[in-house]
C-alpha cells in the first residue's frame, strides 16, 4: 500500500518528513570465530598488497594483533602503533608521510575507534592532499553546517575492532587538534571496504572496555532514533540495534568469556555504525566529542555517563522517538502489563538505559571518571561548534543549556 493508498482515518504508515535519503557503504562484513585467520583471501580480494597496520600500544601488546599480522604475513610492510586516544593530527601527517614512503596500497585499522579514525584521516591526506584541518567540516550555531566534499578516491582500509565503537562503521572520523578540538570529517569514500568482526579473539579485550563502548553504540541507535536525518531504514536498524545490546551488554558483562555474548555485541555495535552512517548523531556525541579532545576522557566512557542526561535534554521534543526506544528495551508497559502513554513510556526508556548503564559496570558521573568540574564552562563552550548539534531535534544557540546539562552529569 502507498501512502496516497492509505485507508480512510487510518495513519500512514510513512510520512513526508520520513522520505528516505539513505546510502550504502561498499562495506563487506564477515563475522565468525576465527575470523581474521580467514582475513588473507578477503585482502587479496581487494587487490591490497602493501598493507600499513594501524593500532594503538596496548594492541601492539595484545594476541589479536598477532593473530592479524600471522594472516596477512608478507602484505604487511609498515606497522604503525603509537595511536593514541582521539587521534592527533601531527600523528596522522606522520602516519601519512610514512605511508607514502612504503608505497602503501591499504591500511588494516587494529583497535578502538581512534586506530579507525587514524586510518581513515591517512587516507584522506593521501586522496586529497594538502593539511588535514582544510578537509573537515564545519558548524555555525544554531543551524548553518558546512561539509566538506571528499570526493577523491581513496586507499581502502580494513578495519579488526576489538571495541564496540562502530568507527570502523562510518563514513566519518574525528581527530584531535593542537588546540584540543575534534575536527571531524565524513564521506562516504571513507568507510571501511572490509570489517573482520572476531568474537574468539575479542574474548581476550577486558569486558568492561567492552561495556562502555557498547553504551557508545547503544547511544547511537539511540540518537538515530530522533535525529532531524532518522528515516524508516535508519529506524529499523536502531531498534534492532537497541533489541541485541538490551541484551548482550549485561549478558557480556556478566559471563565475559561467552563468545556468545561478545558475538552479540559486536554486532549490536555494526548496526549502530549503520545507523549514524546516514541519521548522523546529536547533543550526546556533541558533547561527547569535547569531553574526549579537550577533557581527556576516552569515547565510551563520556558516552556512557552522558546518554540518560542527553536523552533527558530532548524529551521534551523527541517523546514519541524515546518510547519507541522504550518499546525496544522492554521497558513500555506498567502495572498490569498495560502499555504507558507515550510520555510515560519516554520516561521509563530512560530509566532503563540508567539500569543499562548499572548492568554494564559503567561510570555514571564525570566527577568519577576524574574530569574537573572547572573545565565544565570550556566543554560547554567547544560542544558549540560541534556539527552534532546540527542533527539534534532540540536546537541549542548557547552554551547555558550544554553547561547545565553537564553539570547533572557531573
């Protein structure tokens, strides 16, 4: 049925504000234990023969890195490993200048989102030249966005996520300036061409980093959900997304040597990297990027405080998108196995995400992940200029709300 074919009285099922604008990435995902044995065959496809491995120093240390560098064997002719967390941009034109030195036709992103995003950015210089601060975008508040055009072909990354970040996901990144600001890039060009999800081998990463960048994912389905770019595709895959981490978060946090588990987590996190590809996030990821590039506190972590606060600060607009959330989560109905109105059923998803965030072992203050409540006013300030704000339903022209809102969280 159309929506000009809809039955008299009835409420279409699709609206004009949901017309779908959504992209597809030339991502190929394989997920199964023991994956990245089979990561030799999938490279060659690609036609990737002079490989630069991207990771951070606790990967370098770890066994998943030595079982990536086993199956790529002689492809491998640059190991890059001093990535540090949110990236830098000295760091990238490093990595960059290096790349070019080895004729580097690949980059195979081992670790967290920042070893993503570090891959990503080298590809960009490599395509288009120039200094990494002329590509990213840039936002005006309240409302004026300018992105950038990337359109230059570039050399494909690989990415092996040991997290739940879902950088590897998206077309987009974000690296740490001088000044401690997050430039942040997008382009569909820049999505990963190939993501080796390994559940044996992420047994081996603590659970409870782990956990809190799969609060990082968990946000992004939710913030998909009410983003000004959300469309019936995007909402699909959150709600989906929101069902699988409902339930493996605690159940990872609880038996975390499960394959099982980690299995459902890493994949709760891919469908939440689809989800931001084309809804984009909002306030939460806003402010989470300041409190990381100037702060200092890593990605999952100031996701994993901020999300019942960021959710609090657009119920008033995005109600109908946080019971739907709710619905995902099981948390809907009240006494009697009655469903609550929708402002009720908004109000209980948010308390479930702060029983999520119980369940998950994770920080629930800023004040405990050792961030001074002085620095508040200049996160406030930062959070400004951070194109997230853009995709909020809830419009924000000053930095009194931002700050506000951070101090609950603090």
């Amino acid at each position: 049925m159309t929506v000009s074919q809809a039955a008299p009285g009835a409420a279409p099922a699709v609206t004009p504000s949901d017309w779908i604008n959504y992209t597809n990435t030339a991502a190929r995902v394989i997920m199964w234990p023991g994956a990245i044995a089979d990561m030799g065959g999938e490279v060659d496809a690609l036609g990737c023969r002079r490989l630069m491995v991207v990771c951070g120093p606790n990967t370098r240390r770890s066994g998943v890195l030595k079982r990536v560098l086993d199956a790529l064997g002689g492809r491998v002719q640059h190991l890059f490993d001093r990535v540090v967390e949110h990236s830098a941009v000295a760091l990238v034109e490093e990595a960059a200048e290096l790349a070019r030195e080895h004729r580097i036709d690949g980059f195979v992103a081992v670790g967290g989102g920042s070893a993503s995003d570090t891959a990503k950015a080298v590809a960009i210089l490599l395509a288009e030249g120039g200094r990494l601060p002329e590509h990213a975008s840039r936002f005006v508040p309240p409302d004026r966005f300018y992105p950038k055009d990337l359109p230059s072909p570039k050399l494909p990354v690989i990415a092996v996520p040991t997290t739940a970040s879902a950088a590897e996901v998206t077309p987009g990144l974000g690296i740490r300036d001088a000044d401690g600001r997050k430039l942040l890039f997008w382009h569909v060009t820049l999505a990963s061409r190939l993501i080796v999800l390994d559940p044996a081998a992420n047994v081996e990463v603590p659970a409870p980093i782990v956990a809190a960048t799969a609060m990082n994912a968990f946000a992004h389905c939710a913030e998909g959900l009410y983003s000004r770019l959300r469309n019936p595709i995007s909402e699909g895959l959150a709600l989906h997304g929101i069902r699988i981490l409902t339930k493996a978060i605690p159940a990872m946090v609880a038996e975390p040597d499960e394959v099982g588990h980690r299995a459902g987590v890493l994949a709760g996190a891919h469908l939440s990297g689809m989800v931001i590809s084309n809804a984009r996030v909002g306030i939460h990821h806003a402010v989470c990027h300041c409190l990381g590039a100037l702060g200092g506190l890593s990605h999952g972590v100031a996701n994993a405080i901020m999300l019942p606060h960021a959710l609090a600060y657009n119920l008033p607009v995005a109600a109908g998108a946080l019971a739907t959330m709710a619905e995902a989560m099981g948390a809907a109905t009240g006494v009697g196995g009655r469903d609550l109105d929708e402002a009720a059923a908004a109000r209980a998803g948010i308390e479930a995400v702060r029983k999520l965030q119980h369940d998950a072992g994770v920080p629930t203050r800023l004040r405990d992940a050792g961030l001074a409540e002085d620095m508040l006013p200049a996160i406030a300030e930062h959070t400004l200029a951070d194109r997230g704000l853009y995709f909020n339903p809830r419009p924000t022209a000053s930095a009194e709300p931002i700050l506000e809102l951070l101090k609950r969280a603090w």
